[in-house]
C-alpha cells in the first residue's frame, strides 16, 4: 500500500509541478509580446496543473499517515508542508494576476499593458520554483 502511495505521490510531482513551473515562468514573456491567446493558455494550464498538485499533498500526507512512526511530526515534513500551502497561495495569487493581465492585454484601451501583473508574475514564479526545491531538498536529504 505504501508503495503505491509513494508512487502516486511522485507521479503528482512530476507531472503537475513541473508543468505549473514551466507555465509560470513562461508567462512574463508572453505578457511582454502581448500574446492574448497564449496568455489565456498558460493561464488555463496553471488553473489546471495547479489544481492537480494538489493530489501531491494529499498522497504525501496520507503516505505519512499510513507509514506511522511520527513521519509527519518530524521537522522537516511540518516545514515542507508549510511551503506547500504557501507555494499554493502563491498559485492562487499568479492565478489572479495572470487574469488580470488577460483583461487588461484584451482590452480596447492602450492604457493598461499589464506591466504590473507582469512584474508581479515574474517575482513570485522565480519564489515558487525556489520554494518547490527547497521542498524537494527536505524530501530527499533529511530523511
């Protein structure tokens, strides 16, 4: 049983994290080329991929109840799960921002580029993808 969880745990990891990472870090670009269409893309593939990586918390924290032995109260699993939740937050926040920045490229008005959002998308992509490391680090070296 455990085995499989471990499985679906790093199976969530892979194929959700890295496509989130992927997606945020090309946004900024696409905003700066004012691409309306593959800005609506990445901001559907975040929504998508975000939601999916959920299922890495929970295969993770049901693998630590399962295996038992005070998995989950040691520090390093509290301080991964912590940085999970705030990296979700962080999802929600580009989320809105990339939103926004489809409203305001979509617009009429030249008023509104999106510099904002853009700036905004850049600074907390880069922080995700260190947080997420630094999450992989706690799950690999400690242990």
């Amino acid at each position: 049983m455990s085995s499989l969880l471990l499985w679906l745990h790093v199976g969530f990891a892979i194929f959700t994290i890295g496509p989130i990472t992927a997606a945020t870090m090309a946004a900024p670009r696409v905003i700066r080329t004012k691409n309306v269409p593959v800005l609506q893309n990445i901001q559907r593939m975040t929504r998508v991929y975000s939601l999916g990586s959920l299922g890495v918390f929970v295969f993770g924290l049901i693998l630590g109840i399962v295996l038992g032995n005070g998995v989950l109260g040691r520090w390093y699993m509290t301080a991964s799960m912590t940085l999970f939740i705030v990296a979700a937050v962080l999802l929600v926040i580009i989320d809105r921002d990339l939103r926004t920045a489809v409203r305001a490229l979509s617009s009429e008005g030249t008023d509104d580029d999106a510099k904002v959002q853009n700036g905004r998308i850049a600074a907390i992509s880069g922080l995700l993808a260190v947080i997420w490391l630094v999450i992989l680090f706690l799950m690999v070296v400690p242990g």
